[in-house]
C-alpha cells in the first residue's frame, strides 16, 4: 500500500495540472491533467476492488464510470471563456 502523502500528492499534482491550464487556456496541460487523475482514480479502484467484486462487476463499474467522465467532459462549459 503506498504512503498516504504519495496518494494527496499525485491528487493535488493533476488538479493543480487542471487548475493552471484552464486558467491559461492550455488545452494540453488541462488534458494532461485529466488523464493522470483519471489514472490515479482507476488504479485506486483497481487496487480496493479487484480481490473483492466479481470481474464482470468490476469492468462493468469502471466502464459506467468512464462513461459518466467522457458525457461530463463533452459537456459546454458556458462560462465565457476563450476557447
């Protein structure tokens, strides 16, 4: 089990990603950003999940949640900013 320091620092590393390429206007940087979080976020399930849920229901788990990502990130912001 990793340090729960190595776990924060990754979280705020790929927010902090996020965070300072939106507000640059980076497309890059805010999508970097997203797919190391998204890493860190199924790597978790992975590790809490495999030895417990029945394959099938683990796939079927990060499948709806990788759906649910792509609908909420395909979504217009509407805020005014740049594109």
């Amino acid at each position: 089990m990793q340090a729960p320091h190595r776990r924060l620092t990754r979280f705020v590393t790929s927010a902090l990603a996020i965070w300072f390429g939106a507000r640059r206007a980076w497309n890059d940087m805010v999508n970097t950003g997203i797919v190391f979080f998204m890493l860190f976020r199924y790597t978790k399930l992975f590790d809490r999940w495999w030895d417990i849920m029945p394959k099938w229901l683990f796939f079927l788990v990060v499948a709806l949640a990788a759906i649910l990502v792509l609908r909420v990130l395909r979504r217009p912001c509407g805020r005014g900013l740049p594109a």
